[in-house]
C-alpha cells in the first residue's frame, strides 16, 4: 500500500484513452494563429472548445496595452497585495469594475478558481448553510468543502427543488447562502435567475452568482445573467473570471455589500496569493473596455451560436436544451465519442472531450464553445467536420 | 417518526433497484466495494431519500458512510433534526 495506490484509476483511465489512440487532455497547440486557429499535429485547426466567447485574445489594444504594461511594470509582481502592495491597475481594474456592475466595491483575484474558492470558505462557516446547484463548477464544491458550512444540493435549475430546501431550512435561511451559475459550462443552458432570486428573497437567504461563462455574453450592456433576468440588485455576489470573454487570467468579486471589504482581509485565498501580474491586469482592463464598447461582439457570437445550434439541430444531434456559445453534443457511448472527437481532429475542428464522470448526467459529450472571433464560414466548417466524423461513419 | 429498521427498510427499497441485480442489499453492504456505486449513484440515491423522508442530506455527511447502516443512522439523526 503507497500513497500513489489511490490514483490507479486515473492510470487505468489513461491507459484506456492512450490505447484508444485518444489524447484529448495532452492536446498541444504547436502554433496559435489567431483567437480560433491554432496547428495541432501539423494541421491547421478551428478552435471551437476554448470559450474565447468575444474573440480578444489577439486584439491589438490587449496586446499592446499588455506590453506597455511588461515594459513599464515588470514581469510580475512576486507576491500578493496585502504584503507586496498594490500596483495602479490593481485598483483601476477594481473600480472600472465596480462601474461596470454598478456596485460599490468589487475584489480582483489571481484566477477564477481562487475567486470561488476564497469568496465562499471566507463568506461562510461551521453553522451556515450553502445551498448549490447540484450541476455546480468544482471551484465551487472546493469553496464549499473548504468552508465547513453545511453543503446541500439542489436539482440542477429547479427553482421549485431549491424553495423546498429553503422551507425545510426555516430559520437558518437567514445564513444561508444560495449559489448558481449565469451559464452552465457543460451544456450551456441558463439559470432561470427570476425564479431564483424571488425565493431567494421570500426566504431572506443570499444569492452568488458564477458568471464566469455569460459576462460579455448575456445582459444588454455584458453584465451577464443577473442583467439580462433584471435582478441584479437581488444578486449578493457576482463572481467571475478574466479567461474566458476577457482574454485574461483572474477573477473577481463583485458586491453591493459594504462588508465586501473586509472579507478582503479575511480571506486567505486573496491575503496568500501572489495578485496579477501587470500585463494581465492591463489586457483584462482594455478587454473590459472593448466589452463595453462593442455590444457587436456579443450579436456576432449570438448570431455563430445559433448557427452552429441549428446546423447539428438539422444533423439530428441532441444538444443542450438551448442555443448558447456552449454546445455540447451528446453521444450515447463513451467510444462514439472517443472516434468522433478523433474524426473531429483529423478534419481540423477541435473541440472538448467531455467523458464520464466529469460530465453531470454520466453521458459523454462533445463540448464546443462558440466565439465572436468565429466567421460564419468557420462555423459551416465545424458543422461539416461534425456531418463527416458522425458516429455512424467514424464506427464504421 | 420512522424508527431505525424502517428507515433501514425503505433505504434498501431505494438501492435495490439500481444496485447489480444479483447483489444483497442488507446492513452491512459496502455502497462502494459491494455495490459499486459511484458518486452519480450516490448523488441519485440521496436526491431519492430526501424525497421520500422530506429532507435535505448535506454533503459533509457523505466521508462518513460506507455501509447502508452507516447511511441509515445518518438518515435517522437528519430525520429526528427535521420533526418538530
């Protein structure tokens, strides 16, 4: 018995998708050519599973702002803010944040996952109750487990589930907290946040908000979910990340809430991380600004949703119950999946392999995610690689 | 308020149908290693008791069971928290 005995299964999983001829997580892009190209074994490839939803990646006001500030600021700033300082863009991405979400105070954090995990173990404690949808991210379940408050699942959007929890709860929904998603990562259908936020309300618990995968995306001005359901002010928490529509790394907290500040103070997760680096900090604020600038960019990746939606509609695939960047393509067989993610590869389409027990409903999938950045003439390419690789002739 | 064997009982009424039909399902049977139940069973398993006795079972309790017994007077303590 080794301390290594426990990951054997992994081993064994891995050896599986090795003899299967299947590196979906080894996948190395050797050249990135653009937001939604890269060569991938010496091809050239559409990128349609890295949730660059506006496409910024390469815009010349992030890069160049990114190297103004490598120049100007250094490389890094070799540890966190509440020891090393704060640097200017710090506190310029914080309040042109805060702007943005109209709140009074918003917290910046080294990644996405750092911002659940050190928002939730801080905001909650022995005694309090978490209240998650049950399809949560797992930075989320990890801020939970980390936090010691009562972890309870709801059914994945059921309003109607999430009430009858809240009423068993009775008086101890004054401590607790409800968490969902704007956007779930894995088939991409939405919150029904009205719904949410009115019980949330009747119960007096609070509400956090993952917007991770619908800032830049939902809401008239990119808000996300809570702005596009018109319940931002019923919203406690919006939490978020700088990689996905910002082109970035990071995440944030933002919160009407005048505690907020103080929980900067108590959470070890912002105190014992080393803050963002200049270059992300300044790409991420001229992201934040072209966001806000250019509402084009979410018609754009709207209008490439709904064609890639409806082209694998028409090809008789089951998807997600709603047209969104996300798309997950359902299969019925983890080795369908296997050959037709390969047969996506050959034909120069990557997107994400999604395989028991990573997926909610122990389904496999294949995931794609839809940018701005996308032509509509990529699109038809992605729908064309999807008629050729079809499980029938990648079986067969 | 239901006591421990009929508790026990409708556990087993829950994990039968979806434990390999050739496998006992009693007291003692080991959710994982008996009836290889992995975390989406698991997670079905609980969804359907909390239906059925009105309750919401917490995730923290879940290092703590091994065997249906250890999940039954898991059940029983939520259960007897919940009555008024």
């Amino acid at each position: 018995m080794t301390l290594f005995d426990k990951f054997q299964p992994i081993a064994e999983a891995r050896r599986a998708l090795a003899e299967s001829g299947v590196e979906s997580i080894n996948v190395v892009m050797e050249q990135v050519l653009s937001p939604t190209e890269a060569m991938i074994n010496g091809r050239r490839t559409i990128l349609a599973g890295t949730n660059n939803y506006l496409g910024l990646t390469f815009h010349p006001d992030c890069v160049e702002s990114a190297c103004r500030a490598l120049r100007s600021e250094g490389t890094g700033t070799t540890g966190s803010r509440a020891a090393n300082g704060n640097y200017n863009g710090h506190m310029a991405l914080e309040r042109e944040l805060a702007d943005f979400f109209k709140v009074r105070s918003v917290i910046v954090f080294s990644t996405g996952y750092v911002a659940n995990l050190g928002m939730i173990s801080t905001l909650t404690g022995p005694g309090d109750v978490l209240l998650i949808d049950a399809d949560s991210h797992a930075s989320i379940y990890d801020g939970c487990r980390l936090s010691g408050a009562e972890i309870i699942r709801f059914r994945h959007n059921d309003p109607d589930d999430l009430n009858k929890r809240l009423r068993r709860l009775g008086e101890r929904a004054s401590r607790t907290v409800i968490i969902v998603e704007g956007i779930y990562s894995m088939f991409g259908d939405r919150a029904p946040l009205a719904e949410i936020a009115d019980i949330k309300r009747r119960h007096g618990a609070y509400l956090l908000v993952d917007e991770a995968h619908s800032l830049g995306v939902l809401g008239e001005h990119g808000r996300g979910r809570a702005e596009e359901a018109g319940v931002e002010s019923e919203v406690d928490f919006i939490i978020g990340t700088f990689s996905k529509s910002l082109g970035a790394i990071g995440g944030y907290c933002a919160s009407n809430h005048p505690e907020l500040d103080l929980l900067r103070y108590a959470n070890r997760a912002y105190v014992f991380t080393a803050s963002p680096s200049p270059s992300v900090i300044a790409s991420t604020r001229s992201a934040l600004a072209l966001l806000r600038a250019h509402p084009e960019l979410r018609r754009h990746l709207w209008e490439q949703s709904r064609r890639l939606y409806a082209r694998l509609a028409d090809l008789g695939f089951q998807l997600g119950p709603e047209p969104s960047p996300i798309i997950a393509v359902r299969l019925p067989a983890r080795e369908q999946a296997l050959a037709m993610w390969c047969g996506l590869l050959e034909r120069g389409v990557y997107v994400n392999l999604v395989l028991p027990p990573a997926s909610p409903d122990g389904g496999s999938l294949l995931r794609c995610s839809v940018s701005a950045g996308h032509t509509p003439e990529q699109i038809d390419l992605i729908a064309q690689a999807f008629t050729d690789a079809h499980p029938t002739r990648a079986l067969g | 308020m239901p006591g421990y064997d009929e508790i026990l009982q409708q556990v087993v009424e829950l994990i039968k149908p979806i434990a390999p039909p050739e496998r006992p399902v009693e007291a003692d049977t080991d959710l994982v290693a008996d009836l290889e139940f992995d975390s989406l069973k698991v997670m079905n398993l609980i969804e359907q008791v909390e239906d059925r006795f009105d309750i919401s079972v917490p995730l923290n309790i879940l290092p703590d069971i091994r065997t249906v017994k250890d999940f039954t007077v898991q059940l029983q303590g939520l259960i007897e928290r919940a009555s008024p």
